[in-house]
C-alpha cells in the first residue's frame, strides 16, 4: 500500500511534502500537492481582496477580485519545485527543512498574464524589474536580515515578467486556490524555482533598481564564478532533474521479476529530451520511456522495466535526465547553490530478496 497522504515536516509555518512515491497521474491532486510557507498562512477574502500595481509606471492601479477574474485568462500546465527539494539528500547536511523527494508537484493553473496588468500599469523608461509581494509577513530566520517583520517579496526581470505565461493565478486544478496555496491570487512564474511564485499576491512594483530584498538576496541565491571571484545571483530557472518515485529507498523488490520503475522529469527553460535509467550504480544505463509528451514548463513521467537478479542483492538506482539545451544531470551537487538546486542523480537504494 502507498501512503496517500502529505508528509509533515514542519507544523509552524505549516511545511509539508508530497508523497512522491504516490505519483500517479501527469498531475499533482490539489490536496497531495507540497505546501511551502516562510510565515503563518494570512487570512484573506475575496471580497476585500486588491492587488496594488505601482511603482515605476504611468497609471498605477488597485484591481479587486472580481475585475481580476473578468479579465482574459489563460490556463497552462506548470510543474513547480522548490528550490530545496530533495535536500535531505546532501551529506553534510545542509541547514533548511529536510524535503525529501516531494517538494514538487505539477498543477493546471488559471489567471491573468501579469503582462496585461503590467500594460495597464504602463512601465515607465528604464524599468527593470518588477517586485511580486505577498500579504504574509513575520521574522525571517538567516543572517543578514533586517531588524523587523518583513512581507515575503521576490522579483522578476522585467522581460520575464512580460512573458505570455507568467500569470496571476486563482485557480488551480479547476478549484479556487486553498489557503495555504495562496488564496485568493498568487503568482505561477513558469520555468524558475517556486520560491517566484509568490502567494497571497497583493503588490506588485515595478522598479528600475534590482531588488535586494532578502528573499532575492540572503535566501534563495547561489554563487557564480566571474572575472572578479565568486558573485551572488538570485536563482532563477529550474535545473534539468529525474527522480524516482517507485521503487522507494529502502523497498525490498521481488528477486527474478520484472519491476515497473517510474518517475518524473522537469527542467526550466528547456524541455525534458531523455531520461535513462541505472539499476547498478551508474555503471551502465538503460533508456526510459517517456510517458508524457512535451507540454513547455510541466514534468514528463517516465517508466523502465527493470529485470531484477535471481538471486539476494542490493541494488543502487540512479536515473540521469537530459534536455534540449544538451543539459545532463550532474552527478554531485554544485556548493555554489548551498542548500539550493539540489539535481544531481539521487540514489534509491533496495534490497532484492
Ligand atoms: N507569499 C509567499 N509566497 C510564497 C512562499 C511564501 O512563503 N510566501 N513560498 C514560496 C516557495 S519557497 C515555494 S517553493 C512555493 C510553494 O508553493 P505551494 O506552497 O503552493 O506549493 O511558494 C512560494 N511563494
Ligand atoms: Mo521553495
């Protein structure tokens, strides 16, 4: 039997994971799909909901619920993941909440491109970003931070936030969005690590100076080897990723029969081209089939039928994913990214008996 149910890894702020070893459909049930949270879930309703948008623009405007949801939409399939999934599987360990493999999930989102709120707005000459803010607010944990409470933030360069399919969302999977998916709107910035993908979405600043927020800036960043040493970046785009959902770590798999391995594969801006498949440790590897066809910014399910040895082992399985930018999953983990992008090949280990 599969354990149908959320993993709990943190009670407050509430922090659970999918049950990635349940992965069934191309997508994500609303009420399996991780939740993330910096801060207690705010308590807001769609009668006196508004979304500010100002800023660096020629008409700043307030837009309440309904005008938002009277206004054209679009609908799209999104895989999102949060930049510290599986990082339970660093050694040494890493600080942050220990997620295994199921801080990702894949949902169909309904909203308004932002960009049409941005050409309402009318961005000024020179803007160059564009701040999304959401309506939690509390103390953030890591140094450096401010003295105070903050509002979770995060920004966009501009020309992505202009991009037809980022959107401001309230609905997902055809249902409102749930409290802790950030009712009433949130925003789904395809293709870039969640933590973009701002909830309970009530501000967004258009601005001509990058954002040094502290989300953007001591969370959610990564160092980059230039001319002048190691400089900080904020994450962006998603890393080409596979993992495997079946068999589990730790499963014990019938000697001498053929077992069905399943799992997902996702990468940012480029899509999902090949994923193979290693029952030995990486020494040799066999192709996958792809079971989803190429939908831009969602995962593709992949299956492998693996005949297991007649006799009692061990085995160590490992799937390499490949996209059409040439991208190949790594082996190791990059410690520029810190406790971040965790995509190298994760190890599940059984027991053939
Ligand atoms: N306002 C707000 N938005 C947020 C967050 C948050 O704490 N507050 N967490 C971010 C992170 S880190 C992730 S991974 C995703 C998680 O979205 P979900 O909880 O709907 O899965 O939301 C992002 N948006
Ligand atoms: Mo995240």
């Amino acid at each position: 039997m599969l354990c149908e149910t959320l993993i709990v890894r943190e009670e407050e702020p509430l922090n659970v994971e999918s049950p990635f070893d349940a992965l069934d459909g191309f997508l994500t049930p609303n009420d399996l799909f991780y939740v993330r949270n910096h801060f207690p879930i705010p308590e807001l309703d769609a009668s006196g909901y508004e979304l500010r948008v100002d800023g660096a623009v020629k008409n700043p405007f307030r837009i309440g619920y309904e005008e938002l949801r009277s206004m054209g939409s679009q609908t799209r399939v999104v895989t999102l993941e949060c930049a510290g999934n599986s990082r339970s599987f660093l050694t040494p360990r890493e600080s942050g909440v220990q997620w295994a493999l199921g801080a990702v999930g894949t949902a169909e989102w309904t909203g308004v491109p932002l960009r049409e709120l941005l050409n309402r707005a009318q961005p000024m000459d020179g803007a160059r970003e564009v701040v999304l803010e959401g309506a939690d607010r509390g103390k953030p944990l890591n140094e450096p931070k401010p003295g105070g409470s903050i509002r979770f933030a995060r920004s966009l360069p501009i020309q992505k936030a202009m991009e037809a399919e980022v959107i401001a969302a309230y609905k997902m999977n055809g249902d409102e969005l749930a409290p802790e998916h950030g009712y009433p709107v949130r925003a789904i910035v395809p293709g870039y690590y969640a933590m973009a993908s701002v909830k309970w979405l009530t501000q967004i600043r258009v601005t001509r100076d990058p954002f040094q927020g502290y989300w953007q800036t001591t969370e959610y960043g990564y160092w980059k080897d230039s001319e002048d040493g190691a400089v900080r970046h904020p994450l962006t785009t998603m890393m080409v990723k596979s993992q495997i959902a079946r068999p589990r770590n730790g499963e014990i798999v019938a000697a001498n029969s053929v077992y069905r391995v399943v799992g997902a594969a996702w990468s940012g801006e480029s899509d999902v081209t090949g994923v193979e498949l290693s029952v030995d440790g990486g020494q040799t590897w066999d192709t996958a089939r792809l079971v989803d066809g190429i939908e831009r910014y969602a995962w593709r399910r992949w299956e492998c039928d693996w005949h297991t040895p007649g006799k009692t082992a061990r085995a160590r399985l490992l799937a390499r994913a490949m996209d059409a930018s040439g991208a190949v999953q790594p082996e190791a983990h990059d410690r520029n990214y810190g406790n971040y992008a965790i995509h190298f090949t994760l190890p599940v280990e059984v027991t053939i008996a």
